[in-house]
C-alpha cells in the first residue's frame, strides 16, 4: 500500500503540470526542469503506483484518467502546503517566499507529523522505521526553508511551536488530498475501493450510523470505513486537519468555526431516562419532582448540557447540582441501573435497553429539547466519488428513518 508522504513531491509536481499545461513541453519549462528529467519524473511516478498517468501521442502527452484524478489532487495539496507556508512565514513577520510548496519535501512533512504525534524523535523513529538522526534532519531542514523554528523540547517530550501548529493543519490536508488521490486511483481498479473515515458523536451511532453503514458496506464490498469516536471539539480539530472525512452528530449553533459547514438531516427530541425500576417511572410527575433525584449529565458547554439547564430554566427552576458530568453513554446507563439516577437520552440511545426492559422514559422533557442531527464537513472538501456516495447513504437512510418516523407519529385511523 502506498503511503502519501512516501512520494517525491517534485514528481508530483511535474504530473501536476504535466496535465494542467497539455504536455512534457511546456511544463518542464514552467518548472524550469528538462524535459528528459520531467520526463524520468513522470515516469517514477507511474512505475511506483503500477499505473500510467498520461498517454503518449504524437502531439503530446494527453493524462489518463488517472491521470487526470491524480493531478487534480497534488494541486490541491501543493495549494495547501502554499497557504501553510505563507501562514507562517506572514505570521512571523517575514516576506513572502515565491514556490514555497517547491522548497519543502513529503519526506519533512512526514517527519514532522511524526515527531508531533509521537511526542519525541525516539518514538517517531520506532513507528516510520526511521533513524533519529535522519528525522532530526529533516525536521531541521524544513526549519531552515520556511525560516521559523517548529519543534522545542519541553522535559522529556518534544513540542510543536505555535508556528508548527499552523502549518501541521495544512500539511495533514495535502497528506489527506494525496491518499484521496491514491483512493481514487485504486477505485479504477476495483470497483467500489477506497477509505472513509466517519467521526461521531453517541446521539447518532446508537441506530442510524450503523444501518447506514450496513446500506453501504452492502453497495461496496471493496470500502473500507474507520468509525471515530470522541469528544466533539477532538472530533471537530480532525477533521479540519483532513484526518477525517465527516462527522455525524447534533449541530452546533453557531457553527463554532468558519471553515466547516453543516447539514441538518434530521430532528431528535431528547427524553428523560431512567432505570425501569425508578419511582417515577409508569408516573407522569409534576416537574419541580424531577429536582429531588440525582442528574448525570455531559459537561458544560455541550448541547445536552446546554438544554438540560433550559429545561429546568424554562420552569422557572435552578438546576440540581450535578453529582456526575458525564457524557460517555456506556458510563451513563451503568450507572443508572445501579440507582435512581436520571439523564437526558435521545430515544435511540436507549433503544436496545427500553426493549429489554431495563431503562424507560419519564415525562416532562417537552419539544424545546429539540436538536439538529447531521453531518459536518469541511468548507472546501473535495470528497471523492466512494466519500460521495457515503454521504448519499446517511442521507437516505435519515429520510427514511423520519418518514418512518411520522408515520408512526400518526393517529391510526379506521377505513
């Protein structure tokens, strides 16, 4: 399998301008290479992937469709390995360098995503496969072209520099265009192949998530799909920095950053849950009761936590003192059937136990509780054709859920 940062950016490059300039003519002269070198350039490339990039004619070099996929990802990577550069440099206070996406290589954007992850050369060194000297030069090289440092040492550990920081974002989404590419590449193999990596919130990994991945596991057989669970704000930084493809789970009012967008798919109605052996369940209480038992709820600033103290506000109430903050779903029903515990579940987190008979719904949430569920992607996300045609499934499978749902909504009536 290849992996993206294992490739020779300048023969990317010279793939990417190959295709975008209609011949080895005029791209060797608009990277100022020979056309024997661009030539050999291209040709590595196509021999590492087993796969030919351009067909040669009489009047040029014309991209295959893979080609054609290929080029269009390793612009939109060099673009962010431009943005990033400059960031850093404009954030330093330095001019602009010209080509700086031509004055850095994959082989230091690896080693600084390694050492960054791992913490210490020693560490990222055992998970390449790479010496420590070879990772420290290359991390000191890639100082040196953008003119800032990246990594400083704090105790035992090795730290990003604020400027790093920066600049890592925007080298993990060119990590994340090249395997898209990559992706796409093997897709024209084999029908259906290719990687999704789906974040998600409890709220919808409870029923819809997996049938739509059953819809899509069935579709295409050759996929593969990586399912991220964390909390929002670890969910949310993957996904701006490419790591993740989407993220499914309730929106955030507002959108708590510019550089993602939202799609509400679907309307969730939080209930109050309890174990069924609870002294209001089967009751229908006044809701100044529901003060006198104990709460575990998420922490603050999470939507459920948010609705919860609204719930109590808009009955003129002050919140209990929350003995618990919780949001791990696992967690919650555990401790709920210890004691009399209650909490705010949607309907389908505690599906599977309301059927056992294990946890029940108490009355008194009401329809303000009501939240947005969807998906949340980048603003300039590319998805590939397999990435497509996932977000097509989880869109058909939430309209189906909601029809579903209103027709069980409705009072049944005689012919």
């Amino acid at each position: 399998m290849n992996e993206p940062l294992d490739f020779n950016l300048r023969h990317l490059d010279a793939v990417a301008a190959a295709a975008r300039l209609g011949g080895i003519s005029a791209a060797s002269q608009a990277l100022n290479l020979s056309q024997p070198a661009l030539t050999q350039a291209i040709a590595k490339t196509e021999a590492r992937l087993d796969q030919s990039l351009f067909d040669r004619q009489p009047g040029g070099a014309v991209p295959t469709e893979a080609g054609r996929r290929l080029a269009f990802r390793i612009e939109r990577a060099l673009g962010y390995l431009t943005r990033g550069g400059q960031s850093v440099r404009r954030g330093a206070r330095l001019p602009p360098l010209p080509h700086i996406e031509r004055r850095v290589t994959l082989g230091q954007l690896r080693a600084l995503i390694a050492v960054d992850e791992a913490g210490s050369f020693a560490l990222a060194a055992m998970r390449t496969g790479l010496s420590q000297p070879a990772l420290h030069r290359a991390a000191r090289d890639l100082e040196q072209q953008l003119g800032v440092p990246l990594l400083m040492r704090q105790g035992r550990t090795v730290q990003p520099t604020p400027a790093a920081g920066r600049f890592l974002r925007f080298a993990r989404l060119a990590r994340a265009e090249l395997q898209a590419g990559l992706d796409e590449i093997a897709a024209l193999r084999s029908t259906g192949a290719g990687r999704i990596v789906v974040g998600t919130m409890p709220l919808a990994r409870a029923v819809l998530l997996p049938q739509a991945l059953a819809r899509f596991a069935r579709t295409y057989p050759a996929a593969s799909v990586e399912v991220v669970e964390a909390p929002y704000l670890e969910l949310l930084a993957r996904l701006r920095e490419g790591e993740m493809d989407l993220l499914v789970g309730a929106m955030r009012d507002p959108v708590p950053v510019g550089d993602v967008v939202q799609e509400p798919l679907y309307t969730d109605d939080p209930v109050i849950v309890a174990r069924a052996g609870h002294p209001l369940a089967g009751t229908d209480p006044p809701f100044a009761a529901l003060e006198g038992y104990p709460w575990v709820i998420a922490a603050a600033g999470t939507p459920t936590r948010q609705r919860w103290e609204q719930m109590f506000a808009d009955h003129g109430l002050t919140p209990p003192r929350l003995r618990v903050e919780c949001g791990s779903v696992l967690v919650i029903r555990g401790l709920m059937l210890e004691d009399d515990w209650l909490t705010l579940m949607a309907r389908d987190q505690f599906l599977f136990e309301r059927r056992a008979g294990l946890l029940v719904e108490i009355p008194g949430a009401g329809i303000a509780l009501r939240r947005r569920i969807g998906l949340t992607m980048r603003g300039d996300w590319h998805p590939t054709a397999l990435q497509a045609a996932f977000v097509e499934t989880f869109r058909v499978t939430c309209a189906d859920w909601t029809s579903a749902k209103a027709m069980a909504d409705q009072p049944f009536r005689y012919a």
